[in-house]
C-alpha cells in the first residue's frame, strides 16, 4: 500500500515502475461498451437507411440533370 498513490479519478494508481499499463484499467471494458453501444447500433441503422438514402439521391440528381429537357 506505500507504494500507491489515488490517481486523477479517485482510482488507486501504481506507482512508475508498473507502467504505463496502470492508467488502463477497465478500459477495454469500455472499448466492448462503446462498440456494442454505439457503434453496432449506428451500422445497424446506416445498412436499413443507406440504400434508401441513395436512391433518393439517384432520384435528385435524375430530377435536377433531366427537368431542362421536359
């Protein structure tokens, strides 16, 4: 315990012979959250959204190149 010291957030810290390793704690537990909370829902969205944003965009560019000649 005397070679700890309480780091910036309140978490017990490592003193400088550990590493830089010590600072990382939980933090893959973070990186599973943000993947499975945010990331993986926005794919999710982008696949049912995209083909439909796309072709609207097909029909916009088709309406703008052809109304000059109706």
């Amino acid at each position: 315990m005397k070679n700890r010291r309480v780091g910036k957030s309140g978490v017990w810290v490592p003193d400088k012979r550990r590493g830089r390793w010590a600072r990382r704690a939980g933090a893959a537990s973070l990186d599973y959250v943000l993947i499975l909370g945010v990331v993986l829902p926005m794919v999710v969205f982008i696949f049912r959204v995209g083909p439909r944003m796309i072709r609207l965009a097909y029909e916009m560019v088709s309406v703008l190149v052809s109304w000059p000649f109706m």
